[in-house]
C-alpha cells in the first residue's frame, strides 16, 4: 500500500518521541509512507496550494486526513484526483468544534471510504452525522508497560500535565490549588504561559520541573488533575491511570472511557480534595492494543 498523510500541524511530523514511534511503527507496515504538513510560518491556504501542487504527479491507494475539517477537504481533493481511497481520522471532540468547523467535518465525513476515530465518544458522534463509511475505534498507541505494577508512595502531591497553553487552561489548576489545603503541585510541561503561571505561583507550593518523564512523578503524585475544557485524546491520562494515579476530570477525551473521576469543570477542586482523602488508587480500564496488533488494525481501519 502506498499512502499519502495529509496533517494539520508541522509537529504531526515531527511530533513527540511518542509520535515519531507511532509514525515509525505505521511507514513499516506499508510499502510507501508520505507525509504532508505545513511548513514552518506558512498558513493555511499556502500549505493547501503547496500540497495540491507536489501531490499532482504522485501515485496513492489511500489519502488519508489526520483531521476531518480543512485539512480533511484538502486531502478529499487529493485523493479524488489520485482515484485514491480516502480515510479520515478524527481526534477531535466534534461537539466542541465551532459551527464552521461541525459543518466542514459533516462534508468530509460524508465524502470519506473509512473513518478511523480514537473514542467510543467519537464514533457515536460521526454515527450521528449519518456517515456511511466503516468506523473503526482505535485508541492511540501507547506502551504502558513500563507504568504498569509500579510501586508507589503517594503523598498530598497533584500533579498537571501539558503544554502551558490557553487551551489547557493551566491557570485552573492554580485555582484548585488554593482551595485544596496542605497540598502540593507539580506542573509538568512548557509552553507560552509559562512566566504569567511563575508569576502567579509566587508563595504557593508549585513546582515547575519542565518537560520530563512522569514516571518518577506517578510515584509520588496522589492524583493527577486535567483542566483542559477539551481533549482529542489524553495521553497522560491513560498513562497516569495505568501507573495506578487517580485521575480527576471533566467529560473530556478518553476521561471516562479509561476510567478518570469524570466531574463537571466547576467540580473539579472538590473533586480532587476528596481523591486525596480517600487515597483511592487509580485503574485504567480502557482497553489496549500490543503493538502487533494494534499496526494490524491500524492498517485494517484504512
């Protein structure tokens, strides 16, 4: 098979360790592996023309779209012209998409041959969109074996973790904080807030160790809290829950197919005082893939 991905981002190429072996695992299982994304600085339409132009002369089976909205368009006109099949894949929260964006994923949708998404969530959503093309749910690869049987020693210790980005909202978690006495946070990530959260943090317990492996922090940490009013997935949830950490959230990626203490946003201090005082251990109840077999459905959803 050859195949053409067709992303949104420069980082779904370059992307995390994490990414780059998914990546890895796919370009093995195939006889060509191509990816497209926007360059760095250049927008939308510029990538789209670019792409559309160097893709003329190529030859695919599948055109797949990482995204059912505009990338998802682009990668339609694509395939159309390569007599390809088309496969969109769908990590986002449909329902939490602007109007533009729900009516854009309805026309990609409708036009797709299969549709792989990472959620039961989000299967039930493009089902309503009267799609269709085969769905197939695949969670994200992830190997938790290294999380899992882990001996911990948990303390008064919430730990967060993500990019310090508006869409994260990391300033909620300095909220719950002052109302949870006696504890300590640890932020695990970077990103463009990272001074005004510093500034913020001043006389409160906080930690800002950078980007680093949680596993060390799974150890300590009594629960790990998400804050992000939506999610396309939630890595650091399934490995947190896997490493037997609790995990307070609101209805957001895999939350409560995994098995987080889903609450509403506006709960999630109380939430989070009350896992503590428990001392409750976390489990992760969202099934996995090994790596065999989840390439093998990986290559079967297209």
């Amino acid at each position: 098979m050859k195949l053409l991905v067709i992303g949104p981002h420069q980082s779904a190429s370059m992307g995390s360790a994490e990414g780059r072996a998914r990546q890895a695992l796919q370009a093995a299982a195939v006889e060509r592996y191509v990816v497209y994304t926007p360059r760095a600085g250049e927008g939308k339409l510029s990538a789209a023309l670019r792409i559309l132009r160097e893709t003329k002369k190529e030859e695919f089976d599948t055109v797949s779209a990482q995204d059912p909205f505009f990338v998802g368009l682009v990668a339609w006109k694509v395939a159309r012209r390569a007599g390809a099949r088309f496969n969109v894949q769908v990590h986002a929260d449909l329902y939490g998409q602007s109007f533009l964006r729900h009516i854009l994923a309805q026309i990609v949708l409708r036009h797709a041959d299969s549709v792989r998404v990472v959620s039961e969530k989000i299967k039930t959503q493009v089902d309503r969109m009267g799609v269709q093309a085969k769905i197939t749910v695949l969670p994200v690869y992830i190997d938790v074996s290294r999380f899992t049987g882990l001996q911990r020693t948990p303390e008064r210790m919430v730990l967060w973790i993500g990019r310090f980005e508006k869409e994260k909202d990391p300033l909620l978690v300095l909220e719950i904080l002052k109302s949870v006495p006696d504890v300590k946070l640890v932020m695990l990530g970077a990103g463009s807030m990272e001074a005004m959260l510093k500034e913020k943090a001043k006389n409160l317990p906080v930690e800002f160790p950078g980007w680093q492996d949680p596993l060390g922090y799974f150890v300590r940490a009594g629960v790990v809290v998400c804050t992000s009013p939506a999610e396309s997935f939630g890595m650091s949830m399934v490995e947190a829950l896997a490493a037997g950490v609790p995990v307070v959230a609101s209805d957001v990626g895999v939350a409560k197919e995994a098995g987080a203490i889903v609450v509403p946003r506006e709960k999630l201090a109380e939430a989070v005082a009350e896992t503590l005082r428990m001392g409750e251990r976390g489990r992760l109840q969202l099934p996995l893939l090994n790596k065999e077999a989840w390439v093998k459905a990986w290559k079967e959803s297209l």
